[in-house]
C-alpha cells in the first residue's frame, strides 16, 4: 500500500505460462509465434501469455480457465496471449520437459517469478495469483500475532489497515481482496494471513469462513491504545469489499438541520438506513457522545447522523428521541422512542435488510469448494502453501551436485514430492528441524525434489515419499522410519552413535548407566540399554549388535564383555547373557535375562521396555501402547494430574494388580481430542478429573470409576475387582465401525494388504543387518540390467518390515474396529 512502487509494478507484469500439449484453439486468446510475442514486450506492458505446442490437449481443462481469465485480467491491464510453440523452437518456455508446467511472471522482458501450474486451477486462482503477485509490495502477508501487532503499531497515526482471513490462497475469497487490494491499496495497507491461530488470537473461532477486519489506526496518537477494529459482516466478494470499505471512508458521524427525508449520503447510495440521534442545544453534548457511540457500533450497517431539533424547520414529535430512514426509496421515516442503545442496535440490526452481492448471477449451479481438500493434511497444505519458509537454511540438491555434497560432509537428505500433500507437511518439519539445529549442528541438512530429480531418487533407492536418509562418509546410507515429527526426527539425528557403544571398563560401564557417559542425549533416551556376556558368548553378543543396530536412532545401547563382567553382573543379579536398563528418570536399574534370545526377542525386550509405566497419551504414541491388546485405563485431567492419584496407580502397578490393563493418563490441554473422546462416551462433557476402561480389543464396553469417590489406592482395587467380576455396569459400548476411506481410491490400507498377499514377505519381521542392506542396494544401482521394478505397494511393505515395531500398534487399532 504504502510503497511508491505500487504504480510501476501495477503496470509492469508480464504473466508468463507454459505448457507442452494442446491442440484446439481459444478464440478469445491471442496467437503469437515466440519470436513475435517477445518482440511485443514493452517496459510497463503487462501480459499473461501461455506457450504450448499442438500435439495433445492435455492441458484444455486450463485453457478454458485462462480463456475466463481473459476479460478480468484486462480490465487490470493486462494483456492474454497464446504462444504457438514449434519443434525447433530452443527457448527455455518451450524446451526441457521439467521447465514445463510453471508459470513465468515477468516485467517487460525481466522473469519476476515463477509459480506451478497446478495452484492457477481455476479463473478466481488465476487473477488471485497474478494480482498478488503484482502488489507483493503492498499487501503483506502474515502467519503471527506479533506480524499484525507490528504493522499496526508501526501504522498509528498514519494509516488505517484492511486485514484479511482467507482459507487459502486462490480461493474467490482471496481474489476478491486482491481486487480491493488494486483499488484502495494506495489508501489503506492491506494485511493478508491464512493462519487459522492469528484469527482466533483476534478473538473470531469461525475459521470456517474468510473475514475481513478493518483496523482504525489512523487517528491513534497513542501509541499504547489498540487501533479499534470493525468486522465486516457480509461475505468477501469483490462488491460488498468495495461497500464495506466506502462505508469506513464515510464521516463517523454528521451534525444535520435539515428534514431527515430529504437528507442523502453515500449509506444510501449503498442501500444502507439512516439513524437520526435527535438533540437539542441543552443536552448537546451528551448526545454527541451518545451518537458517537451508536455509529461505532453500527459501522458499516448504518449511517448515524445528528439532528439539531432546535435549528430544524420540520416538527418533530415531542418525545421522539430516534429518527430511522431505510433506504428505500418512498419509504415514510420512522419516528421512535429508545430507552438504551442496546434497543436502538437490535432495532436497526432487525429492520435491516442487506442482499447478498452475487458476483456470478448467471450461474446457476453451485461450483465444489475447491479449498476443501479430501483428507485433513491436504487441507492444511493447501491453506497454507502461500506460507513462506525459511528453505535457505537446508541445501537444494540436483542430479549434479548430490554426490559432491554428500561425500563432502555428514549429511541428512529429505526426498520429497513437491506435488504431494505429505512431503509438504513433513517439509515444514524438517524446516522447524533446521531451525533447531542452526548453528549447533555438523551435519548438513539437504533436500530432493523428487518431482524434479526423478532419475537421482531412482538412483538412491526412493521409492516412497517422503524419505529422509543420513549420509556419512565412508558408511551406507541409513534411512529414518519413525514418525514424521519435528521432535521424532531430531531425536533419530542426535541418537545417531555407533550402537552399541563399545564399553572398555566397570567404572565406563558405571558411568553409562549413570547417564554421566552421554548426559548430553539423556533428554532424547530416557533408557540406556546394556548388554552384559561372557567374553565366549560369541553367539549372543552377534544377536545383540544386530539388535543395536536396529535400533540405532531411537535408544541408546551398550556391550560389556570384558573379563571382570562378572562384577557387573553380581552387583545387579543379572544372569548371563542379561540386558541392564537404567530408566534415568526413575534413578533405577533393572536387569532382563538374555538366554536363548535372538536378534528379533532383544528387539521386542527393548522396545516393550521403553514404554512409560504410566505414560501421558497423544495421538503420536497412541497406537504403540495400542499393540500391547491390553484394555485402556484412562486418567483424563484437564492438565496436570493430581500426584496422590498418580502415585495410587503407580503402588497398585507395583503390586502387580494392573499387569492385565494399560494404565495412562490424558491432558486435555495438550491432547483437546479427548474432549471429544470424553462427549462420545458421556453425550455431554463430565467434570474432571475422570478415571474410565476402554476395553478396545474384545467387546468395546466403556466403565467410568464413580465420580463421587476419591482415587485411592484402595477404591480403585476395589472397583477393579468389581469389574472383574462383572458387577459393574458399562457407560457404553463402541461400535464396531469400520474406518472406511472417503472413497475407495483412497483405501490404501487395502491396497497394500493385497500387494502383501501377492507378494509375501517374512511371517515375522526379521533384523536385518545394515551393512548387507545397503550392500544388496549397491549391488543393484551398479548394475542398472538388473533392476527389477517391483510394485511400489511391494517395495513399501518391504521398507516397513525393517520399522515394524513402530507399526505394529496401528495395524492393531485398525483390525479392532473400534472408536477410542
């Protein structure tokens, strides 16, 4: 807005958009040859020109959405031409395949940005798109209340700010406060977010809906008041922007003399009522404050004016003290008598009539919401994929400079798909991962764009997305298969020691299960593992390597095998072969017998023993505590639980007396879902804290502990017992609902079992050691003849195999069938 570029870029944007393929012709559109269509830049010459080739019409469906674009784009200015591309033609708009499918923004003959193809999918995203990029300068874009909060504070006394709420950028919402953006953009700065947060931090929960906001800072002097702010109540169009914004132009409020019937301003020319504050010399001022206070609360709805009874010509009943005009036209004013301004508010608000502006009055069927995505994570991508991310503080890799980075230095490399909604997801994530790391870290973070570099993630055994894998020098890749987290991932980043670390000594041993050796990395492994054996036990200690291995990334493991071990294992009675836990949280060691146990039992010894005895439960580590196939008990607390309840839980866990169910607890602050878990077992919200068992596994039956005792040790045994004897009543029972996909499609779940079936894999997931793993992987990309492609679905579950502890808890939930 406040920029005085705003008039060069208006004028100076040339819109370039390729294609490859496309046969029929658009009337409606220009057609130029290359040659001639450059040879028409101008400096300040907008255009829009979409180059293709005559071959296929493959790209129809968006002609016909550019052949819409024509007359609006227009009426800005600029220019729509289609490009006729040729076989010999050697431009970079009509040449290398993976140029193809963007669109080009230029000034003159000078490339401003380029954008896919894929985001201009209709006409409203198209001008959208175009127009925000042509006042980049003027209309700011934001994600944080701090943004707005600095803009304003930066504006008062100055300026008055447009701030809008739009679902996602090229919605007609979007393209509706860009148009506005182009008119009034000189006038008022604009503010645009799409941060669901930022609205409801300003105090508006419906995030369903686009709002605009118009902040009154101009005539703020001080600078620790609030700009007021007015909501515009209708919806966002084009039209019912520019009323809303002409309204806030209109004087608060107007002293009158005349009759009220012949008096016009511009809230009737936009079809708005009149409301009259009748005064007279003796009560002045009150009622110019008065009147003040009316038309704040009717702006935009309604012109507030003050008549002067004494100076008007016109009779005016006695004891009226509201005059009220409609706008209508013939229509006789209203003479009233309001005791409060609440009365006067609910009386205009009710007798206030405002058609809603239709921008296509000809369309007679609804078009789809094209901002609703099919699935909750495609939605948010799609929200916010006009979100700026800080991309510089990870490396771009290409087909060219991949292997040079990756031999140079340590290095984490995501491969993503730029067109699909999960690597963009997990691409913030690794962003947030950067953030965290900047400047504390020596590994290098990279990233692929596998829609890009295809060939380069075929080369590195790709062949899901996305993946992210370490690279070190000297050592095969490694790959990450736990959840696709910010906190997950820089958990696997820091844990990344040689497992099992080698322990030399008792006093080293001494130290590691004390958390002394690693106390750096005690925040992301609250368990150190140790594996105790005779120097002999050659067996064994091979099965447990194996095992460390496996589980590099994700606990922190050690092998003692020296002569004197037996100190260590007298000291802690523990039999050999035998793992030593140290639960660093607890203070307390504990030892596990090893005998007879191979890779795949230390694995599972290992993982069932880091889970929590009363863990917090979220949605990330639901489904883990969900394959032990033991029955919920739920402790639900709005925040921090109580320490007596936890500590009655945690004596009856000790005395066994829990062994047959899962104890946890649920913050619904940190977990709000569980206010919706909690309606569905009550019909309304109960009162806190609440202790229930879901019995997921076998009959879905729900039992709340009664609300009139204390959680003690001894009532909650006591009730147990009652359960168990079947002398308490269910609340309800979960029905046995399939989770069934949005459309079959999407049943990928389906999928991959019946790629399962045709491909069998091991019954049991099976350690396999790294180094052969990345060895049959090298052997392969070496003799590219040999590759043999397999199902994706195939090659998936062969990934998954190798990460199944991780998945076996969701497979569980699925199979149940239940609703938690």
């Amino acid at each position: 807005m406040m920029s005085s570029s705003f008039n060069i870029f208006r004028v100076g944007i040339s819109f370039v958009i390729m294609c490859i393929f496309y046969k029929s012709a658009v009337d409606s559109l220009s057609e130029l040859s290359p040659q001639k269509y450059f040879s028409t830049l101008q400096p300040g010459k907008a255009s829009l020109a979409y180059f293709c080739q005559a071959d296929s019409p493959r790209t129809s469906i968006f002609l016909e959405e550019l052949n819409e674009a024509v007359t609006p784009l227009q009426d800005y200015g600029i220019s729509v031409a289609k490009v006729n591309c040729v076989k010999e033609e050697t431009s970079r708009y009509c040449g290398k395949e993976k140029d193809l499918m963007k669109a080009y923004l230029f000034r003159g003959n000078i490339l401003l940005r380029e954008f896919p193809t894929d985001v201009l999918f209709d006409v409203n995203a198209i001008v959208a798109h175009v127009l925000f990029a042509l006042l980049f300068n003027e209309v700011k874009y934001i994600t944080t209340l701090e943004d707005l909060q600095n803009i304003e504070n930066a504006l008062k006394g100055k300026a008055n700010i447009a701030f809008a709420y739009v679902r996602a950028i090229g919605t007609p919402e979007h393209r509706a406060v860009m148009e506005a953006a182009f008119v009034y953009g000189t006038t008022y700065q604009f503010v645009l977010t799409t941060e669901t947060a930022l609205l409801e931090s300003i105090g508006n929960e419906d995030i369903e809906n686009a709002h605009l906001y118009f902040f009154h800072c101009k005539q703020v002097l001080d600078l620790t008041l609030q700009c007021r702010r007015t909501l515009m109540e209708q919806p966002l169009t084009t039209l019912n922007i520019h009323q809303f914004i002409k309204t806030m132009e209109a004087p608060l409020l107007t002293e009158v003399t005349e009759d009220p019937q012949q008096v016009s301003t511009i809230h009737l020319q936009l079809g708005l009522p009149l409301v009259f504050i009748v005064s007279q010399q003796a009560t002045y001022e009150a009622d110019r404050r008065t009147a003040e206070w009316v038309a704040w609360r009717l702006l935009g709805k309604a012109g507030v004016l003050l008549l002067l009874r004494d100076s008007l010509e016109v009779d005016i009943p006695q004891h009226a003290n509201v005059v009220f005009r409609r706008a209508e036209e013939g229509v006789p004013v209203e003479f009233l008598v309001l005791d409060d301004i609440d009365s006067l508010i609910s009386h205009v608000e009710s007798n206030v009539h405002v058609e809603e502006i239709q921008e296509d009055e000809d369309e007679d069927t609804k078009s789809p919401n094209m901002d609703v995505q099919d699935d909750e994570v495609a939605e948010t991508v799609y929200r916010d994929r006009k979100r700026p991310l800080p991309l510089e503080l990870t490396v771009e890799l290409t087909e060219e400079t991949f292997n040079t980075t990756v031999v140079a230095s340590d290095s984490i490399v995501l491969f993503y798909a730029g067109w699909q909604a999960v690597s963009m997801a997990f691409l913030q994530s690794y962003i947030d991962l950067a953030i965290k790391l900047k400047g504390t870290s020596t590994m290098l973070l990279t990233r692929v764009n596998c829609a890009d570099w295809s060939d380069l993630c075929t080369k590195q055994n790709v062949t899901e997305f996305p993946v992210v894998k370490m690279y070190k020098e000297g050592k095969n890749p490694v790959s990450y298969a736990g959840m696709l987290g910010t906190e997950d991932l820089l958990k696997f980043i820091q844990l990344r020691i040689s497992c099992p670390v080698n322990i030399t000594s008792v006093q080293e041993a001494e130290e590691y299960l004390s958390g002394e050796l690693y106390k750096d990395l005690i925040s992301y492994s609250s368990v150190s593992v140790l594996g105790l054996f005779s120097p002999n036990m050659t067996t064994a200690k091979e099965d447990f390597t194996e095992a460390g291995n496996y589980l590099k990334g994700y606990v922190i493991t050690g092998i003692y095998s020296e002569e004197d071990v037996l100190i260590l294992s007298d000291k802690y009675a523990a039999t050999l072969p035998a793992l030593l836990l140290s639960r660093h949280k607890e203070g307390k060691i504990e030892s596990i017998p090893l005998a007879n146990s191979h890779a795949q039992d230390i694995i599972q010894i290992i993982t069932n023993a880091l889970l929590e005895t009363f863990p917090e439960i979220t949605v990330e580590n639901l489904p883990i505590y969900l394959r032990l196939q033991k029955p919920l008990l739920i402790l639900f607390s709005d925040g921090s639980i109580n320490p007596q309840y936890k500590k009655a839980i945690l004596m009856l866990v000790k005395e066994k007396h829990l062994d047959s169910l899962t104890p946890c607890w649920l913050n619904l602050k940190n977990t709000p879902v569980g206010r919706g878990i909690l309606q569905s077992y009550f019909d309304t919200m109960p009162p806190l804290p609440l202790l229930v068992v879901v019995n997921l596994h076998s009959g879905g039956q729900v039992f709340a502990f009664p609300s009139d005792q204390p959680i003690t040790e001894q009532n909650l045994l006591l009730w147990l017992k009652k359960l168990e004897a079947g002398l308490e009543n269910h609340i309800t029972i979960l029905p046995a609902q399939e989770w069934k996909p949005p459309l079959p499609a999407y049943d990928f779940l389906s999928m991959m079992d019946a790629a399962a079936s045709q491909h069998p894999t091991r019954k049991d997931p099976e350690c396999t050691k790294e180094t052969d793993v990345q060895e049959n992987d090298k052997k392969q990309h070496e003799d590219k003849s040999a590759i043999i492609k397999e199902p994706i679905e195939t090659l998936r579950i062969k990934h998954w195999n190798r990460s199944n502890w991780f998945k076996e808890g969701e497979k569980s939930f699925r199979h149940d069938n239940k609703e938690l």
